[in-house]
C-alpha cells in the first residue's frame, strides 16, 4: 500500500489519500442491494393497482384519459427524485470528510451553468406536465357532443336530487344517518344511468358549494349556487359505485353520500317508468273551492 501526500496551496486542506482499492466483497454487498432493489420495483410493477397509481378501476372512457396523465406525472417525478436522491447520496459518499482531513474544503461561491441548468429545467417541466394537464382537461369538460341522457344533479345540505331530464321524472334524497356500518350506504340516494351510453351532468346548488364526485368516474366538478357547471362521461362498465360530496360544505358533510348504479339500458328504462308511475301515485290533486 502506497501512501501518498498533496501539498495545496495556503489555507487549503492538507489531506492524505489512501489509493488501496475497495475491496472485493464490499462492491458485492452494493451490487446485491441495487439489483434488490430494482427486482422489488419490478416485481411491484406488476400489480394492476400500482399500473393505475393506486387510482380507482374506471368506469368511463375518460377514466383512461386520466389514469394516464396521473401515472406518466408520477413516473416523471419518481425520475426526477431518483436522480435528485442518487447525486444527493453520491455527493455524501464521494465528498464526506475523512478522518485525516486538516481545514476546509476549497469554497466555492457560484457556477453559472449548473444554475441556469437548474433554473431552465423545472421551467421546462412544468410547461411540458402544463401543456398534457391542460390538453387532457379540455376534452373531459367538451360539452359539444350530444348526450343521450341528461341528468340535474343538485347539491344540497346534506344530500342529492336526482332530475333525469329526458323523462321528466326527478328523485329527491335524504341525508344519510352514520352509524359506522355497512349498511349506511344502503340509504344513500342511488342515480340510474345506463351503459355504454354518454350522459351529460348538469350541476347546480341550491345553497352553498357543494362537489359531485364519483371515483370510479375520476372525474368532480363544483356546484356553485347561481352558475350551472356540466361535464360528460361515456359509461363503459356496469355496476354499483359510490359518490360523495367532494367540498367542506357543513356540518353534516361526511354524510353528503350518494350511489350510481350502471344498468343495461332496458333496466334504466325500467327504473324510470316505475319512477315515473310513483311520482303519480303520490301526486296530490287540489280540489277547487265551491263558494256558497
């Protein structure tokens, strides 16, 4: 082993450098733990709830739109935090100080290129992860199509109307109770839409701001009172899935629940004439008074 010294200039460190290699089963140990390492992140790649980021299974066609620009955003970040930790750990590693070190490093005060570099690059980031946001956006609140079932869905303290325009027949919901069960959502008012069909949402609120969210849709919007908000979503997947008021709105927000049921068309249809023969059931007729 050759020992060897540097004599640097005034005020600069003294330091001694050991040039014996690292040793052989040291480079092993650091080989076995990056290929580790990289085997879990593969193995973990696998699993489809980590292939949609651990979003929802959707439910519409837009659902894929957005699935995509979440797991591409988080990819972009999972790189850059990779190669922010990986200089970070290296810098620890290469420049830590040694023992026989004497004094300060040399300080350095600026380097103009790796400041601009740092500066244009997040500048570009954000204008690229900008322009996919903004591209993605304007297509899932594009209203120009033609819908085939229109529904009003309005926000209320604390719980959902259902209008279904189409048909001229409207379901009125009530809050529901917690109690910490299942069955909680069994009262939940339930919205009938059919499958494979594009449906048109149009939001209101009757008093305060309120958010129509269903998961499943990943899409929300808000319900201002005065403003209507709309936004479409082509239903692609049968079943029963749960929605929820997406904003603070009171008191008994938590209990702002609500359930979306995708039916085949001729069940949809079903629902709403056996809706419609019960509004007229209980419609009341007044009598006009006969003077004397």
């Amino acid at each position: 082993m050759y020992e060897r010294f540097e004599k640097q200039v005034e005020g600069a460190p003294v330091r001694r450098r050991d040039d014996t290699p690292v040793p052989a089963p040291q480079r092993r140990r650091y080989a076995l733990v990056a290929v580790a390492v990289l085997a879990t992140l593969t193995l973990s790649g696998c699993s489809e709830a980590v292939q949609r980021g651990f979003l929802p299974k959707g439910a519409t066609t837009g659902a894929e739109r957005v699935t995509n620009l979440w797991v591409a955003g988080w990819i972009s970040a999972l790189a850059v935090g990779v190669l922010v930790w990986g200089l970070t750990i290296w810098c620890i590693v290469a420049y830590r100080r040694k023992k026989d070190d004497v004094g300060l490093p040399p300080q350095l005060r600026y380097n103009v290129p790796i400041e601009i570099v740092y500066t244009v690059l997040p500048i570009m980031m954000v204008g690229v992860l900008f322009y996919y946001t903004a591209r993605d956006e304007a297509v899932l609140l594009d209203t120009s199509k033609k819908p085939d079932v229109t529904v009003n869905v309005v926000g209320k303290r604390w719980s959902w109307d259902f209008n279904y325009l189409d048909h001229n027949v409207y379901e009125s919901g009530t809050q529901v109770t917690l109690t910490g069960k299942d069955t909680d959502r069994d009262t939940a008012p339930t919205m009938y839409l059919p499958v494979n069909q594009r449906v048109e949402f149009v939001l209101t609120a009757r008093d305060v701001i309120h958010s129509f969210w269903v998961p499943a849709f990943q899409q929300k919007l808000d319900m201002i009172p005065g403003k209507v908000n709309k936004f479409q979503v082509v239903t692609t997947t049968k079943g029963e899935f749960d929605g929820k008021c997406a904003e603070l709105c009171g008191s008994y927000h938590a209990s702002m629940l609500f359930k979306v049921k995708v039916v085949e068309e001729a069940e949809y249809l079903q629902h709403m004439q056996d809706s419609m023969a019960r509004l007229e059931d209980n419609q009341v007729t007044i009598e006009p008074k006969v003077g004397k």
